[in-house]
C-alpha cells in the first residue's frame, strides 16, 4: 500500500508547474517583442531557438527541458513553439491526472490527503479543459492575429 507523502505532493506539484510553465511559453511567444525570432538555419539555430524563447519563462530550465526534443519538428517556428508546448502540457497533465486518480483510490489516505488530492484531481482536470480550448482557437489564428 502507498501512502501520499509531502515528497509526492511536490512531484504532483512539478508536472502542474511544467504544464503551467508551458502554458505560459505559449502566451509570451505571441509577443512582438519576444527574442524568439530568429531565422531557420540549422539544427544548432532550432534547439537554440527553443532555448531563446525559454529564457524569457519564469522557469526557463524546465521550458527547456520539456520542450528542446522537439527542435526538430518546432525549428524556428513560433506556431509550432506554441502547438508543442500546448501538446506537451496537455500530455504532461493528462499523464499526472491518471497517477493522481489512481493515488486516490489507494486505501489508508488521511482526510487531509483525500481533500488534497480531490482538489489536485479538479485543478488538473480544468488545466487539461483549458489547454483543449488554447489548442481549438490555435487552430483559427492566421497571420496577424496569431
């Protein structure tokens, strides 16, 4: 039987940040002034363009490690920069929901625990209704609205 401890508490806490982390790259890359915007060169200029438009993120290491796998297909693409980091969010809370739920059901929680992991459960599952809608209007922008 396992038991919710304060140490998985902060591995739940890091994937919601990697999501919110993500979430947040996706709205600043929208920013004319970003210092993402270099031109498509290389595989050094595509992982260095992930790596440029984290640096501007409240937590640009884990941006960076969530998102530089996949330079290749981002290259220097902010639309792609934004899909990626919305799939991947989504992905990495879609992932944490499930583990969460399945904590949940484990037998031995203390009330605390369950009111903690209920109110993990529903905060996860308005991030994964939130990052469906982002992906949906991504879909529409064209040009200067996006």
């Amino acid at each position: 039987m396992e038991y919710l401890t304060l140490s998985k508490l902060s591995f739940f806490q890091f994937y919601a940040l990697q999501a919110t982390v993500a979430l947040a790259l996706f709205l600043s890359i929208t920013n004319p002034f970003s210092a993402a915007r270099l031109e498509p060169q290389s595989k050094t200029s595509n992982t260095d363009f992930v790596k440029t438009s984290c640096e501007v993120m409240m937590y640009p290491d884990i941006c960076y490690q969530s998102l530089s796998a996949y330079a290749s297909t981002i290259q220097t693409s902010p639309r792609e920069l934004a899909n990626t980091a919305l799939s991947v969010s989504l992905n990495n809370e879609q992932s944490t929901s499930t583990l969460v739920l399945r904590l949940s059901k484990e037998h031995g929680l203390t009330h605390r625990e369950t009111i903690v992991i209920s109110d993990c459960v529903e905060t996860m599952r308005d991030s994964v209704d939130e990052l469906h809608q982002s992906m949906a209007k991504m879909k529409g922008l064209e040009g200067p609205e996006f």
